[in-house]
C-alpha cells in the first residue's frame, strides 16, 4: 500500500529538480517550468496530508495554489513576449535591461 512518506519523498524529488531548475536555468521559459514542478510538489503534499488527517483543507489549499500558478503562468508569458520583442531572446541575462 502507497503511505504517506511515499508521497513526500516524491513531492522532495519534485521539489529538488525544480529548485536546481529555478538555480542553474538562464532560460526563461525554464525556470517557469521549474516553478511548476515546485508548486506541484506543494500539492502533492497537501493533498497527501489531506488524505491522511481527512480533511479537506489541504485539497482547497491546493486548489488556491494551482488558480496562483496558472495566474504565475499568464504574467510569466506575458514577459516573456516582452523580452522576445524587446531583446529577441528569453535569456534571463537579458531581462535586467527591462527595469524602467
């Protein structure tokens, strides 16, 4: 049977592959990704523990979290259309200059 500490130690896999994502990318687009993967592991985690004190505010947490990331999701596309058409690139290097 699937336990709890399963549960976490895939949502620490996620977490660490995001956080080394979010550290060593210089790509845009990427380090977004890597967001994702750490909000997911959060999910996962709250949901785990949702589950396993059955409760539901660990699931209405998680739902909160994903309407957060879908709206990291729109404005991070939204600058990276603005670094495309003011650099030609989505390398983070290049964003410094968009400060104004």
């Amino acid at each position: 049977m699937i336990g709890a500490m399963h549960y976490v130690f895939l949502s620490l896999i996620l977490f660490v592959l995001g956080l080394i994502g979010v550290m060593v990318r210089k790509n845009f687009i990427t380090v977004l990704m890597s967001l994702e993967l750490i909000f997911n592991a959060a999910n996962l985690n709250l949901i785990a523990f949702s589950d396993r004190f059955s409760s539901l505010s660990g699931q209405i947490l998680a739902i909160f979290i994903i309407t957060i990331a879908a709206a990291e999701a729109a404005i991070g596309l939204g600058l990276i259309i603005a670094l495309l058409r003011l650099k030609d690139t989505a390398s983070l290097d290049d964003a410094n200059e968009m400060r104004g």
